[in-house]
C-alpha cells in the first residue's frame, strides 16, 4: 500500500504521527540534525532543533550508531542509550537509513523510553535466573560429573595431539564409545574428558567397574531391583547404576570382564533404550550415553567366544585407542611435571623440581614402561619420598631399574627360531653393556668386574660393535 493513496494522508498528519511517537530524530545522508519532535527534546532536557540543526548526530549523542546505519545502508534495532538531558535515562534507539530511487536520502531515528523501566527489570531477572541455573549446574557437576578434562591429559606428542582430536570428535555424538589401552594408560581420563565436552555434561556420570563387582550383583547394580525381588533386597527397591546415569554418561570400565549371561540384557538396553529393574514387571525409559573401556583388545575376547559379536559391534560405534608410554617417550617431561605438582600437593612435600638429566635418562632408557602413566608416578613418588626435599637427581630413581633396564632382543640367523649361540651372544654384549655403565665406562675396572682381561674386554667392544660414545651421551 501506497501512502499516496490515503486522501486523508497529508503532511500533517505525518508530523502528528511522528509528534506522537517517543522520540523522534530525522537527519540527512552525511549524519546531521534536520528535524527532532518535541518528545525528543523533552527527552533531551529542552534541546531544539534550533540550537542543534546541522550538527552532527555525535557530537550530541557520542554512542549514536547513526553513522553506522548510513554507511552500511543496514538497520540497528533495539541499540542501548543513556539520554544527556535533566535526568540520566535509559532508552532503546533503532535507526533506519532512508532511501528515494535507491538512493540514501536521510536517516531515521526512534528513541523507545515507554516500558524501558519493566522491560530492564525483566531482563534483570532473566539474567539473575539464567546465572543461579548456571551456578546449580556447576556445582551439580561437581558431585556427579565428571572429574577430570581433555586438559588432565598431558602430552603433546603427534599420538596425543591425534588421541584428543578424537576425543573431541566423540564429543560431538551421542553414539557408544569404546576405549582400548593398556593398564595405566589413562582410559578413564579419556571416558570423563568425553563427558566434558559433550553436551551431557550438566548430567551425571557414573562408572561402573565391571571386574570389581561379583557377578552375582551385577545385574542388579546395573539395572536395579524392586522391592522383594530377592532376600534382602532393600524396601522400596533401589535404581540401578543405568537409571543413576539418566540423562548422562554411564562409563563401563573393564567392559572385557562382563559375564557372558549379562550381556544380552547390556545389549537390549542399549538396542532399546530401556531397561526393567531385577523382579519388575515394567521396562523403564532410558537416556544414557555408553562409554566402554578395555585393557585388551575385544576381538580377543570375541574370538575365544568370551564377548558377544553383536554386542561388541554396538559398543564399536567411535573407537579410541589409547597410546603406551612407550610409544610417546617425548610426553615424559612434561608428565613428570605435571605429576610432581599433584604429588607435591597429596604428600604434603614440597621436593622443588627434577633435573633435567633425569627427565633425559628416563626418556632413553631401554625400558618398556610396562605400567605406563601409572607406573611412572610410583617410579616418581618413590624418589620423592628419597629425596627429603631436595631436587630429584638420578641417585634418587636408579635403583628402581638396576634389574629393569637389561633388555635381551633375540634375533634368529635362520628361518627355524632362536639359537642357543645367539642366545648367549645378546645376554654377554648388553652384561657388557651393562657394567661398562656401572663403572662409569672405565675399561679397567669393567675388565674386573667381569673378570676378563682388558685386551680381551676391547676384542668383545669391537666384536658386538658396542659404541662407547654414543653410549656413554645416552647415559650421562
């Protein structure tokens, strides 16, 4: 509809509508005062249009986004002011650009006061609301969810970098997750770094260990129990750890240790999404998000008929392997940092830091780490609890390894396995290894420890190709 055509539409009328609107500010295409209702000038403490015509709009109004509007040619509704007149007052301002021919012509401002005062204080309440959720939220977290972050895992290793990157990914969804890795590499870490980012981490999380509960209880730990569905069941019944986890993440450690006989009712509930209490007669809704973990490989235990197929092709929807320590010796630093931070914290000890000579060895030894992360914290609690305060040296973790770092590569010289000749050959280069390191490579008193001549010592050097440089760096 055309303006033009209302017979009745003149400019006077225009004026009369604008005059009744709150305030009211028309400028020309640069940003000037051209026109302001009396609204506006009330609002404003009196000002004219005589004593500001021409001005620029901010030279009045310093936070205007009129200039804004003009130059981007794109509307600002609803923009935050506080008027300069009498009385400081809250508005709301939306500014227009106005176009003839399309082209900008003028520019057009609405100061809104009615209803300011009510709609602050809705806004006010919102946002106190919004915080106190937020506040409950967190501290709802903090007694069921989960304890640890992606930031809890330490390293920067490419295997690491890659391992988050798939922990973020896994975040994402709400499919099952299945861990692999070996004992002591972090596999809880990794389940509660999930639960963190995921969008369920307002909700609880709850980790079912399931070696260390005795079978005989287990279907009831996971599913519940009614009321009278065995002796001594509990009156009223009691939820089970799936019902626990509603709404959030239930972690299945040592997923490898579930007797055969639960897992078809494992399976159903994830299939179905429900679940019926031990002696119920009802299925229960359920929202839970499965995240699973193995310290050895579930095709294993497929394989010898210990593991569902189809279950575990429900629990390897996202799959996350989680690297030895072996394989990421470079993280070795700075775990043991972060470790001595931690420990120095629940020792109640203040050991001040570790030479960067032990940081060196332990990265190079030939050693497995069989115990991986785990193991390196008892190596590093031990010498703290040696060291009586002081800064941790090699004196004070050597011991640990005198029996472990002796390592026997057997390589066959034939297609028909390992000879005896070979055998004995690996043992005598890395014993001579060995005590070369023990003397601190002083040939004499190595030839004497192993009770051969020294020309003879020099002759098996050469025989076993035993670099005493490199060495010697690598244990020094």
């Amino acid at each position: 509809m055309d303006l033009n055509d209302i017979k009745e539409f003149s400019p006077e009328l225009a004026k009369l509508i604008i005059d009744h609107l709150d305030g009211v500010v028309v400028t020309d295409a640069q940003g000037r005062y051209i026109y302001v209702n009396e609204a506006w000038s009330e609002m404003m403490g009196g000002l004219k249009l005589k004593d500001i015509k021409g001005k620029y709009v901010h030279d009045i109004v310093p936070d205007t986004k009129i200039d804004y509007v003009l130059k981007s040619k794109k509307p600002v509704i609803g923009h935050p002011i506080i008027t300069k007149g009498h009385e400081k007052t809250q508005a709301f301002s939306s500014y227009f650009p106005i176009f003839k021919d399309r082209e900008l012509v003028a520019g057009f401002i609405h100061v809104f006061m009615k209803g300011i005062k009510d709609a602050l204080d809705f806004s006010f309440k919102v946002n106190s609301m919004a915080n106190q959720i937020e506040y409950y939220k967190q501290e709802l977290r903090k007694i069921r969810g989960a304890k640890y972050t992606i930031d809890n895992i330490i390293g920067n290793s490419k295997k690491i970098v890659n391992m988050k990157k798939q922990i973020i990914n896994a975040a994402r969804s709400n499919s099952t997750v299945l861990i692999e890795g070996e004992t002591g590499t972090g596999k809880e870490l990794v389940a509660h770094s999930i639960h963190d980012l995921s969008t369920r981490s307002s909700g609880p999380f709850i980790k079912v260990n399931c070696a260390a509960i005795p079978r005989e209880l287990l279907e009831s730990e996971f599913f519940g129990y009614e009321e009278g569905a065995f002796t001594g069941a509990k009156k009223g019944g009691k939820e089970g750890r799936f019902e626990m986890a509603n709404g959030g993440s239930l972690f299945l450690d040592e997923i490898n240790q579930m007797p055969l006989t639960l897992q078809p009712k494992l399976l159903r509930a994830l299939q179905e999404k429900e679940i019926e209490r031990v002696g119920g007669k009802e299925s229960i809704p359920i929202d839970v998000r499965i995240i699973a973990a193995s310290n050895v490989p579930l095709e294993k235990f497929v394989q010898e008929k210990k593991f569902r197929l189809d279950l575990y092709y429900r629990l390897n929807v996202i799959k996350i392997t989680i690297p030895p320590l072996r394989q990421r010796i470079e993280d070795i630093p700075l775990i043991l940092d972060d470790l001595l931070d931690k420990l120095n914290f629940q020792l109640g000890m203040n050991v001040p830091g570790i030479s960067e000579n032990v940081k060196n060895k332990l990265m190079n030894l030939d050693y497995d780490w069989p115990g991986n992360v785990r193991e390196l914290q008892n190596v590093l609690e031990r010498a703290m609890n040696k060291s009586w305060g002081e800064k941790l040296e090699w004196e004070h973790f050597s011991d640990y390894f005198d029996n472990k770092t002796l390592k026997i590569n057997y390589k066959p010289n034939n297609s028909n396995g390992v000879l005896i000749r070979d055998m004995k050959k690996a043992l005598e280069k890395d014993t001579i290894i060995k005590v070369l390191q023990d003397c601190n490579y002083n040939k004499t008193k190595a030839a004497e420890m192993l009770g051969i001549s020294r020309t003879w010592l020099y002759k098996k050097i050469k025989e076993y190709e035993i670099d005493i440089v490199n060495c010697k760096q690598k244990f020094t």
